[in-house]
C-alpha cells in the first residue's frame, strides 16, 4: 500500500506540473502574447507569478500537514488549483491572468511538504532514494507532458481550450486519492510529534533557520532548482525563438529533455541505495551523485554558445538529462538522511521556500538577461555560476555534524 499511495503522489506531482508548465507553451504563442499584450520582461513576471503564492504558502502548508495529516489538505488544494488553472482560459487581462496563477501557486504549496511528510514516515531514510526517485517520475514527467500535450491543444483548438482541458481534466485523480489515501490516526501523529520526554516537538521557524545545515540546503536548492526553473518557464521560448523550432518540435525536445531527467533521477536512486547498501557512506555516495549531476548540468551553456542547431539541442537534452544524477540523491541528502521525521513538514516547508524564490528569481533574471542582450547565452551562463555554487554547498557545508536533532 506504500507504493501504490507514493504512485499516487507522484501522479499528482505530474498534474501539478502539468498545470504549472502550461503557461510557459502559451507564452510561446502568438495568440497569446498579443492577447495581453506581453513584451519580454512581462513574460518573465507571468513565469514568476506561479511562485510569489508558492513561495508564501510554502511554511503554513508545512505546519497544516504536521498537524493535520496530507489527506484532506492535498484533496481541497488540489481541487483549487485545477479549477484556478482552467480559469486562465477565461481572462481577458494580464491582471487576471496574474491573479489565476497566484492562486494556482498557493494551492500548488501543498504538494511538497506533504509528500515528504509522507515519505519521511513510510520509508527508511538511509534507504529511501528509490522513493524519492519513484515520486521524482512525476515532478519530472509532468513538465516533460506539459510542453508537448500543450502544444497539440494551442495548435489543434487554442489556448483557451488547453487551460479548460489540462486544469479540469486532472480533477480525476481526487477518485483514487480520497478511496485509497489514509493518514495516521490523530493519536499517532500527536505521538510522532514527541520523540523526547513527552514534550510535543514546537521547533519553531526561528530555530529551523538557524540551523547551519539547513541553511546550506537552502542554498543548494536554489541552485539546483534555478537551471530547473528556467527550462520549465523559458525552454519553450528558447528553442523555438533561439533556435527555430515549431511549436510541435520544441515539444518533443522538451519532452526528451524532461523524461531524461526522469529516468536518470530514478535510476542514480536506486544505483545509490544498492552503493549504500554495500558499502555504507550515505552522505559520500549521496553528495557524489550531487555533485556528477551537477557537473553535467553545467554542460547547457556549451548548447548555448553552438552554432550548430542538432549540437545545441544534444546539449540541451543532456545537459538537463544529466541533472537527474542529483534529483533524488540531493532530496535524500537535504530532506530524509538527516531531518528528524516530528519536524519534516515544517523543514521541507522552509526548504521548498528556497525552491519557489529560485522559481521566482530565475525566469525575471532571464528575462532581464533576453531583454540587455538578446540573445539565451548570458541566462545560461548564470545557471551555470548557480551550478557552481550549489556544489560548493555540498562540499563545504552538508555535514552530518551540523545536521539538526530531533526537537526535546
């Protein structure tokens, strides 16, 4: 039953990013554009208007699923989102189409805290990379979905239909979450929050934060997740603006790229957990894995600056390919290894905070960037100095020593 609930996250992980992508092909779309008028950098505050809410909600959405369990609060955000997210197709004004994507943000905060709060008590930390890369399959199969299944629905009808369809479609997935989800009985979960004397586990956000592992976390999310960002939000409009793709092309490049990182991301899991397995290490083999993936990552701005069209796509196929050799291993190594399971929601709540201001900051920076210099090269090379300082991060800063302990 673990598996089939973790199957059932992860599929509504992969609706979320469908729902969250799908503005990033709209933007792609003439249509669209000259619907609202959007210039560059106005493109650049629709990609980050999804995370300003996220960012926000990422905390009380942390605390609701410690208290209350992830049953009910995921049910009632997910049904908002899709609603909020089939509404875009009913705005006439860039105000409107904004306030939809707020609310679709807010709504999304659920997502993360409750899976890992989920996940943290089912499975075994130390052991626990096969998980997150079977939950990591949708997060990252969503946006692969998204710019393809988008594109077939602006071409064949239009964008106002592709909102209508992917928002309510994805309702379906509230059947099996409500028959087959359970949460643990309130006594359990109050007991779960006293690990140590018999004194319920407060940890307040002040203490989190002071954590110097945990603030090394943050770090290496954001930068883990600004070259993640960018291709959800400006993607679409490299390859088809940069590099003339049609809409159908760019579609099937950004699927490869995305279901690349899938695949590699479930697969450098396991392969983890089989090296932990044998011979121990966790936090070495883990930050190894971190550290390869970034590395390949950092190969986008060799696509960036060739001529050529085939060798700029190669690269940026493997480039955010082989970023999944950190995915689930950087999630074990920042989420599970190391945080004391009565304070996991409040702590993945902090960290995915860190997440949504990387989703914020990366796609105005790159519009910012297109807007001085018209051109993807200096986008690609900020990614690429993020990059480097998140493996910093991992080398110098995720020290087992400094991890946080469980709340007395």
């Amino acid at each position: 039953m673990r598996w089939a609930t973790l199957a059932i996250l992860s599929l509504g992980a992969l609706i979320a990013f469908i729902d969250r992508m799908s503005v990033s092909s709209a933007l792609t779309d003439p249509a669209f554009k000259a619907h609202f008028a959007l210039s560059d950098i106005d493109r650049g505050w629709v990609n980050s208007a999804f995370f300003w809410s996220y960012a926000v909600m990422q905390m009380p959405m942390g605390w609701v699923v410690d208290r209350f369990g992830v049953k009910w609060p995921y049910a009632i955000s997910f049904a908002l989102w899709c609603a909020a997210s089939a509404m875009i197709g009913l705005m006439t004004t860039l105000a409107g189409l904004i306030v939809m994507r707020l609310l679709v943000g807010a709504a999304e905060a659920v997502v993360v805290p409750g899976t890992y709060r989920w996940i943290r008590g089912n499975f075994d930390p130390d052991r626990s990379g096969a998980a997150l890369g079977f939950y990591a399959l949708g997060t990252k199969f969503g946006p692969a979905l998204s710019a393809p299944l988008a594109a077939w629905f602006i071409t064949a009808l239009d964008w106002r239909w592709m909102f209508a369809l992917t928002g309510l479609t994805g309702l379906v997935w509230l059947l099996p979450w409500v028959a087959l989800a359970r949460d643990a009985p309130p006594s359990d979960r109050r007991a779960d929050a006293v690990p140590r004397g018999g004194h319920e586990a407060s940890a307040p956000i002040v203490s989190i934060l002071a954590n110097r592992f945990i603030l090394g976390t943050l770090v290496v999310y954001f930068c883990y997740n600004y070259f993640v960002f960018f291709c959800m939000t400006w993607m679409p409009a490299y390859l088809v603006e940069q590099r003339g793709l049609s809409l159908e092309r760019m579609g099937i490049y950004a699927f490869a790229s995305f279901a690349g990182i899938a695949l590699v991301a479930f697969a450098s899991g396991w392969a983890a957990d089989e090296l932990v397995r044998r011979f121990g290490r966790a936090v070495a083999i883990r930050k190894g894995f971190v550290l390869a993936g970034f590395a390949c990552a950092a190969t986008t701005l060799i696509g960036a600056r060739a001529e050529d069209v085939q060798t700029a796509l190669f690269w940026n196929v493997v480039s955010l390919s082989g970023l999944g050799l950190a995915t689930a291993n950087n999630l074990a190594l920042c989420s599970m290894m190391m945080i004391p399971q009565p304070i996991i929601g409040r702590v993945k709540g902090v960290q995915n905070t860190a997440v949504a201001i990387a989703g914020i900051v990366a796609p105005l920076v790159t519009g910012w960037l297109l807007h001085l210099t018209g051109s993807f090269v200096a986008p690609m090379a900020a990614i690429v100095v993020f990059l480097a300082l998140g493996a910093a991060t991992v080398l110098f800063i995720l020290r087992p020593e400094w991890a946080p302990d469980a709340p007395a």
